[in-house]
C-alpha cells in the first residue's frame, strides 16, 4: 500500500497522493530510484492507488473493488509491468504493449504500465516508447522506472512528471534515537545536530510517556495535558516532529501486530507487546490515520497545540468504533 512509504519517501508520497487528489493525474511519471531498494513496490503501491476506485492508501488492502484484489493475485490485466528481456528492454515488448493497451479496460476506465529500468531501452524500443508518450490516451498512465535518468532519451524525460526517491540508508544498527533523528532530517548536518542536542532526547521520552499515558488512561489524558504536553511542546516544528514520532510508533504496534519487522523502536519492545493487548489492526490502522491527517493541520493552525484535545478525541472514536465494533461479532 502506498501508505507504507509515507515515511521513507514522504516527498514522492505526497507529491502523487495530491496528483491524484487534485485531480491533476500525468500521463507518464518517470522515477528516478537513487538506490531505494523498494522502488518496484513503491510504483506498484502507486498504481493500485491510481487503479482502484476508491484511491485506497491504507496499510490494509481495500476489501471493496476487484483492482486491488487482483493486482495482489497478480491477475489484473490493467497493471502492466515491463522488464528488460535479457540485456535490454526490446521494441517488440513495446508493440506488445500498445497492442495490449488498444483494447478497452475490462475493469475500470484505466490502465497503468510500469517499465522497470527504464535505463535499459535501446534506441528502436525507446522510438516505441515514445510515440506511445506522444500520443497519450485517455486513462492510460505511464511509470518509468530508472537509476540513471541521464541514458533516456531527453524528449522521454521531458514528457513525463519527474519525482526523485529518496536514498536509503540502513538504519538497522542505529538506537531508536538516532534512527528518528535520520528519519525527521534529511541531511547529515541537521541529522548529527539533533542527535547532541539532548533537549531532542527528552522530547522523545516525553512523546513515548504521552502515548503510554494515552494508551493506559484514555480520555482523561486530555485533564493533564500540560503536565504531559504543554510544558515540553511549544513550538510547531518540535510539535510536528512528535507527531511524526507518534506515527513511528503506532506504526511499529502495527508491524507488531501484522507480525512484521520492528523498525523504530526496538528498544521498547516490551511497550509496545502491551499496548497490543488493547489494539488490534483496525484500532492501529486508525490512529495511523488520525495522527497523519492532524500532522498536516499543524502547518496551518495558528496554535497547533489547541490540536492536541483533538487529537485525544479523534484517537479515543477509534477505540470506540472498534469496541463496538468488537461487541458485533
Ligand atoms: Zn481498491
């Protein structure tokens, strides 16, 4: 899903995600990979957002449309990804292609084609290529893939929104701390800044203290808000920043949950086999959603610690949608 990259490739997310939203959909997007080993899975996250009607980000799939459905089988004919065919991708994958692409959609108004190392058309399969770009058709959507954006013709480059993947870097041996100081700057300055300055090391405790008061006392969170809030965060970069370690974190009890890798907080495992006594997937998926959309608010709120009532409210209907909800079955 592609909300699975809102992190390590926040730029790229948003930048498609509002594409989308805004209704300002391109007819070809060519990616430049920098390394990030997930590029693949990152494109096909993308096009099952483009292809699925509901645009659906979550971690969990849409269980409402037969586009996601099938292009997790790997049976959508909608979706199709090229890759090179020995040392190149050749021109009569491109034939194939448009010819296959010609037909109406059977599901669905669109179609999307993923070409994987783009950096690998000759010169008669990139011709292909772009004729096919030249001419766009209605709801047909084009991915390039590529490491090296310098081996593609200019007139492709030029036809197509260009994005930049982040590079990744392997945070596996890091401490929670410095692998949060990697993930909230983006560069080796600020990221070493942050991690002497040890005001940054007690706001993480305070941020994890914050989701554990929550967590065990609900609601009456929000009469201690300044004990556990206000006195710590005032300024809006440091309140952004906590809400992204919010995020982490909730996404981590999630990993936990779906029996994935740890990513972040390794370090407090067992908090987070505790909280999950009271969590579930759903309960998870919602805060994660809860956190992400306040996060956006705090930019534009002239006080963005006036959001953190709300924030206690809005995380507390997950709980109550999912007891209920419990209640159900
Ligand atoms: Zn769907």
């Amino acid at each position: 899903m592609l909300d699975d990259f809102y992190l390590e490739q926040d730029i790229a997310y948003k930048t498609l995600i509002n594409s989308v939203k805004n209704n300002k959909l391109s007819h070809a997007y060519l990616i430049e990979t920098n390394g990030y080993s997930k590029s693949l899975d990152f494109a096909v996250a993308f096009a099952k957002y483009i292809l699925c009607p509901n645009h659906y980000n979550n971690f969990e799939n849409c269980k409402d449309c037969h586009q996601c459905e099938n292009i997790n089988k790997n049976e959508f004919l909608e979706l199709k990804i090229i890759d090179p065919e020995g040392q190149w991708i050749k021109k009569s994958q491109l034939e194939e292609l448009q010819e296959e692409f010609s037909k109406k959609s059977i599901i669905g108004d669109k179609k999307v084609y993923i070409i994987n190392k783009a950096e690998k058309l000759n010169i008669s399969s990139s011709n292909s290529l772009l004729k096919f770009l030249e001419e766009p058709e209605e709801g047909i959507i084009a991915i390039l893939l590529t490491e090296n954006k310098n081996q593609l013709l200019n007139t492709i480059i030029s036809r197509c929104q260009n994005i930049s993947l982040k590079k990744q870097n392997n945070l596996d041996n890091l401490s929670t701390f410095e692998k949060i100081s990697h993930l909230l700057n983006n560069n080796i300055e600020d990221i070493n800044n942050y991690i002497l300055d040890e005001e940054n090391k007690i706001k993480l405790e305070k941020t994890i203290e914050f989701i554990e008061y929550y967590e065990t006392n609900h609601e009456n969170t929000i009469i201690y808000m300044n004990k556990l809030w206000h006195d710590y965060f005032k300024e809006r970069t440091e309140i952004y920043n906590s809400f992204t370690i919010m995020l982490l974190f909730y996404k981590d009890l999630l990993n936990d949950k779906l029996n994935r890798k740890i990513t972040v907080f390794n370090e407090k495992l067992e908090l987070i086999k505790k909280f999950n006594k009271n969590n579930n997937i759903n309960s998870l998926t919602s805060k994660i959603n809860v956190i992400m959309d306040l996060r956006e608010k705090i930019k534009f709120n002239a006080n963005a610690n006036l959001l953190m009532d709300k924030l206690i409210i809005k995380l507390e209907r997950c709980e109550i949608y999912d007891r209920s909800n419990r209640s159900n079955i």
